[in-house]
C-alpha cells in the first residue's frame, strides 16, 4: 500500500505489481493497483496525443497566437503565425517588442482587445491591417493574456481582386455586347456614304436606310449610357434618412402601390402579419424600394404558374430581430446560380440589367442588416429581409 501510494505520490505509473505469487487477497490488491496504473498510463497518453495534436493545429494555422505571462512578460506559448505576422524572428519574453518597437508593442500587448478590433501597425515601414483579440485566464497563481491576430491585408486584397475579376468579366461582355453591332453597322453605313461621295451615279444612298442605320445606332448608344449609369447607382446610396415604422404601415403603403399592377397580371397579393405593433428603424423609402424590387423579381417567376401568389409576412426572429419575408410559389432559382444572384449585373433575364439584388444588398447592408434566399426549382422563392433588433430605449 505504501509502495503504491508513493508512486501515486509522484506520478510514477509505470510501476508493476506481482499478481501471480504471494495470497489470494494480495494478488488481487496488486492487480487492482496495475488496473489503476494502467488506466491512468493510458489517460495520460490520450492527453499528450490531444496536446500535440493541438500544438501542430495551432502552429499550421494562419491565425497568429501567443500567450505569455502578464507580470514577467515570459512567453508561454508562441506559433510561428504570429511571429512571421509581425517580423519577429524568435521571442521568449514580450520586453523584446518592447524595446525595438514601443509603437507596436502598445498597439498589441498594452491595449485590451477584449472584443474582435482591427487596428493598423506599422510592420518594417509598411501598414498592415491586423483583426486582433485578447483574453486574460488564470494558471494557479499566476494570470497569462492570450492573443490572436489575424493579417487581414492579404485577405481583403484577395477578396478585392476577386470581385473586380467578376465585375470587369461582366461589363466586359455587355459592353462587347452593345459595342460590337455599333460598330459593324457604322462601318457598313460609312462604306456606303463613301461610295455615293465617289460613285454618285452608281451608289446613290438610301436616305431611309441610313436614318434606319443611325436610329439603330442611337438606341444601342443609349442602351449602353443606360448601363453605365445602372453601374454607377451601386454606390450612389451612402446616406441613411432613418425613422420608427410600424411594418403594418409599410406593407400598406406596399400594398397601394403594388396590388392594381399584380391584380392586372392575375397575382394574388397576401401580408402575413404575426404582430400588429413590430416596429423598425429604417429609410422607408429605400426599404420600400428593395420590397417593390424583389415584389417584381417574384412576378418574372411566376409567369406561367398556376395560381400565381406573392406572400408578405413578418415575424421576430429567436434573438429579437425583425423579419420581412417575400415568398413566391414560383419558378425558383437554380442551385447551380443561387450563390451569384448577389454579383453585381448578375442576371438570368435577357432584358434584365443584373442590379437589383446587389441593390437590396447594399440597402441591407446600410441597415446594418442582412438580406437571405432560398429557393426550391418548380416550388418558389423565399428572400428574407433581417433588420437590426431596437433597443429597449429605442421602441416607444
């Protein structure tokens, strides 16, 4: 017994008690210490697998993460992450930072992060955009600060250039589009102009043809002129007129403008209200214009529907936020197109300019809310309209 709690004592669990010699009781007293020895062998190992699969983790991710000891400054743990985010080659107690780069070092360890911040440091002449968070935690007595950055420079750089690829790809194909008949048809009316100037008597000019011709090119130019400026009214919306509403009054105003309109078409118009009194901080005005352009949206997919209907509805979510859902049993949208609907001039109508979603995005997204689709192909559509939940002080 004493032999067994001394190894207890010291962690020493590789100890092996004789089970086959010596009394019945006894052999079953060492074997009972062995079970124990073994299970707590096997623990210990199962933890020391987890730390180290943890450790290779944390030093593969691109998250930067240190943890070091608030009073001596000893660093506890570091990933090569977070020394190669801020230049520094090797750090055993943060005082290095301290020493050859104050700014930084105030920037990242005197300052509590206590929620996610982006701040900007200055690394090697350079600003780099840093998300930065800290915690502070307890080991026995002593208190320890972990912090994680993040280099998000790259990613927004990466992102940037993604969007510009897509949205230069677009306007380049539309702009081909409307460029490439204009000029065909300038050409072919110049070269007939050029043989009535030298051959007058053999090349006389169709008036009616070269007004055709002209007329033909305006409307490309104007249809062009026309896409440009859908284009720039991406980022014409900046500034927010905000006011309380009841959404009971804003689906009135909805239904007034919109029901003769749908009523022509043969559309049912329905509003699903579960509470009376919601009310929202909004631009009604630009609210109701993302809700007449997804009401439009469900019109185009419900052409040729049996019993075509358009539901507005509203409702909190779980957390409190205000809901306004537009729901259609129309044609749907394909999975394989329902993660671009948001790309600017993304469009499946022949006729259609592509700006009407990115629109409601941004309006949304001016709202500090969120705009979400689902769709089922042959079912219908469901946009879900997300606002920000009022505070207590805010509602009347």
């Amino acid at each position: 017994m004493d032999d067994f709690f001394e190894s207890v004592k010291y962690r020493d669990f590789s100890r092996w008690f004789n089970e086959k010699s010596g009394a019945e009781d006894l052999r079953e007293l060492h074997k009972g210490f062995n079970e124990v020895n073994k299970t707590i062998h096997e623990i210990n190992k199962e933890k020391e697998a987890q730390h180290l699969y943890l450790k290779k983790i944390l030093e593969l991710i691109n998250t930067g993460i240190i943890a070091y000891n608030i009073d001596s400054g000893e660093v506890l743990w570091i990933n090569d992450s977070f020394k190669k985010n801020l230049n520094i080659p090797s750090l055993k107690n943060i005082q290095f930072v301290k020493n050859r780069k104050p700014d930084l070092f105030d920037s990242v360890f005197v300052k509590n992060h206590t929620s996610e911040n982006s701040i900007t440091v200055d690394i090697e002449n350079e600003k780099t955009k840093l998300l930065i968070a800290s915690s502070i935690f307890q080991i026995k007595e002593h208190s320890y600060k972990l912090i994680v950055i993040q280099n998000i420079d790259s990613t927004l750089t990466q992102n940037e250039t993604e969007a510009w690829k897509k949205l230069l790809s677009v306007m380049t194909h539309e702009i081909m589009n409307s460029i490439a008949p204009i000029s065909s048809l300038a050409e072919t009316l110049q070269s007939k102009v050029q043989q009535s100037i030298e051959h007058p008597e053999n090349h006389q000019i169709d008036m009616n043809d070269l007004d055709t011709g002209i007329e033909s090119i305006k409307k490309r130019s104007e249809g062009l002129l026309k896409f440009a400026k859908t284009y720039r009214s991406l980022n014409k919306i900046t500034k927010l007129n905000l006011s309380k509403i009841l959404v009971v009054e804003l689906f009135e105003n909805i239904k007034t403008l919109m029901l003769p309109s749908l009523e022509s078409k043969g559309i049912a118009l329905h509003f699903e209200i579960e509470n009376f009194n919601l009310e929202i901080e909004i631009d009604s005005y630009l609210i109701e214009q993302v809700l007449i352009n997804l009401i439009l949206n469900s019109v185009e997919a419900c052409k040729g529907i049996e019993s075509p209907k358009i539901i507005l509805s509203t409702q909190k979510s779980i957390d409190g936020q205000p809901i306004i859902r537009i729901k259609d049993n129309g044609k749907g949208i394909p999975n394989e197109i329902i993660d671009d609907v948001f790309i600017p001039f993304f469009s499946t109508k022949k006729s259609g300019g592509g700006i009407g979603l990115s629109l409601c995005k941004q309006i949304m997204h001016l709202h500090k809310g969120r705009i979400q689709v689902k769709s089922i192909e042959e079912k219908g559509t469901i946009v879900s309209l997300i606002f920000h939940k009022l505070k207590k002080e805010e509602s009347y």
